[in-house]
C-alpha cells in the first residue's frame, strides 16, 4: 500500500510578484535574493559572464581554495551517470594567494556577494586561510565564508565534517578569526546529519550549507576498471535530490541555524521544496554545467512562486512543511 501524502497548505490568496521581498537573511550575512550557485559548478564568475547574468545572483561562490597549490587527482575525474555526474577533481586549483591576486579582483566587481569557498587540511590551515581574507582590502572583501569541511575527493577531506568534535572546534576558531559570516557545508556522508549540524551551530556558524556531494562510483565491467582514477568520487545532480531534501528537513529539525539547500536543484519547484523543507536559500550547482542560466530561471520564477502561497517575503514559507500526523 502506498503511503499516504502530506496533507496540503490550505491555498492562499495569490500575491503580485512585485510586492514579494526576495532578500534572506543568514546569521550575519544578508542577500539580495536566496538563489546561489555553487562552488566547483561556476568557475570563477568569468567564465560564465557572457551567458548569465551574475549581478542578479544573490550569491557566487567560486572554486574552493586551499592554502597552497593542488593539481587534484588524476583522470579520469568526471563521470557521468544517470541523473547525475560523479566528480573526483580533488579541489584542484593555484591556492589562495593566487585566488587573491588573480580572481578576487575581478569577482568583487561583479555586483553580487561573493562568499569565499575554503578547504584546509587541518584546523590551523582553515584558521590561516580565513585570516587571509580578513584582511585584504576592504573593496575585496568577501561577504562570507564557507568551510568546505565535506569534500569527499581528498585525503582526510571529510574528517572535519564527519566528527562532532573536530567540526564544531574547526568552525569555532575560524569564526573567531574573522568578523566575516561563516558558513559551514556538511557531508551526508555521515551516520547523523543532525548531530554534525548541531556541531557546526555550536561553533557558531551563521548558515550551514546541506550537502556536499554523496560518494559513489562507476564501474566498466569489461575491463573490471573503476572508471574513476580515484576510485570513488562525488555524485551530484538530480539524482541526490532527495538526499539533500532529507538532510535539510533533519538539521532544520535540529537546530536554529539558517540552512541553505544544495544538491539536484535545477527548476523553480525544486527551490520551493527546498524552501518548505527548511532551507533559507538555494545553491544551484550540476545544473550549471548544461543550463547555466537556470539560476536567472528560478531567480525570475520565484516572485510567482511565493504569490502562489500568499507569501510576500521568502521566510514566510522557510520550513513551513506541512505533515500529516
């Protein structure tokens, strides 16, 4: 027998797209609009200028640093799969002093909040890459932070964001650091979501973002080859939607954070699910990669989304998931 589905809201009044307030607020850190795309999916903003544009966005967050240069894993480091993409890069890129000079010039002038994605290989190396941008020029500065503590793709790369104790000390330092917003992006490679929520929210966190990539592989049985160099390797896109929407309903169960919902999102109804689930904003990220300008998409979408259930403001229906006791 089927199981029977969630009662519905009962219907409201439409509501002129133009009345809708789209600004969100996370901890500390207010944005125009809640659609952001995702770091690893969006370049650095350069890339995909010609085709969206990125001043509308209500956050870009580029490719995460590290405090010294990476060249990732070999290849292959893409596959893809049905209803998503396995990735294993291994947060290849030149490292943080020559994102400063190479790329956060040109991100600041973009005209939409830049939040600067992080990944350090232990708590001093995290400490050290937020105090630089602590203190670069004020007109270069970031809007945020997010602690990339989840990326399954390099040694050790989830350590921060599968241990309770470690995670909640690595977002503590870190926000002690800075005065700039910290975010914290978990794994669902965990046994308790919740738990690892509750960590980061205790080192005081502003927003948590839920997830990162779930781990798998892909195989060619001829040859009896993963066809990952690296073995296994993240899965992204469609198919772990509803992964990511379980994850955010379980954290926004558990604490008081603002959550922000990443993972499959692709269309305006995948943001309002995420929305109703408990996140307070959206990161898109695989769907980038072959319809770049989705984020416009549901940015423009939104306004008559929120009409549709009275709504004038996005937190009006933040975790407004109605179930069926």
């Amino acid at each position: 027998m089927s199981p029977e589905a969630p009662s519905a809201p009962p219907a409201s009044d439409p509501v002129a797209p133009a009345s809708v307030d789209l600004s969100v607020t996370l901890g500390r850190l207010r944005l125009p609009n809640p659609v952001l795309v995702a770091s690893g999916t969006f370049g650095y903003a350069r890339e995909l200028a010609s085709l969206v544009d990125v001043s509308r966005l209500g956050g870009i967050l580029p490719k995460t640093v590290t405090a010294t240069p990476r060249q990732g894993n070999a290849p292959w480091r893409t596959v893809e799969t049905t209803g998503g993409m396995l990735n294993a890069i291994g947060l290849d890129n030149d490292g943080v002093d020559a994102f400063i000079e190479c790329h956060l010039p040109y991100l600041a002038s973009v005209g939409a909040p830049i939040i600067v994605s992080v990944a350090g290989k232990a708590r001093d190396e995290f400490v050290e890459l937020v105090r630089k941008f602590d203190v670069v020029d004020s007109s270069l500065r970031p809007a945020a932070i997010e602690l990339n503590v989840s990326c399954p793709n390099v040694s050790g790369g989830v350590d921060f964001g599968s241990d309770p104790a470690l995670c909640e000390a690595v977002v503590r330092e870190c926000v002690a650091a800075t005065d700039l917003p910290i975010i914290a992006k978990l794994t669902p490679n965990v046994t308790s979501i919740a738990t690892m929520a509750r960590a980061a929210e205790a080192g005081g966190a502003d927003a948590l973002s839920l997830i990162n990539t779930v781990l798998g592989m892909a195989v060619d049985w001829r040859k009896r080859k993963p066809l990952l160099a690296n073995t296994v390797g993240g899965l992204s896109g469609p198919a772990i939607k509803p992964i990511a929407l379980r994850c955010v309903w379980q954290a926004s169960q558990a604490v008081k954070t603002p959550i922000i919902g990443v993972g499959g999102i692709a269309n305006i109804n995948d943001v309002m699910e995420f929305l109703v689930t408990g996140a307070s904003a959206v990161q898109l990220g695989t769907v980038n990669f072959y319809r770049p300008q989705a984020s416009i998409e549901v940015l423009e979408a939104l306004p008559a989304a929120l009409g549709e259930l009275g709504a004038t403001s996005v937190s009006e229906v933040v975790g407004t998931l109605c179930l069926k006791i």
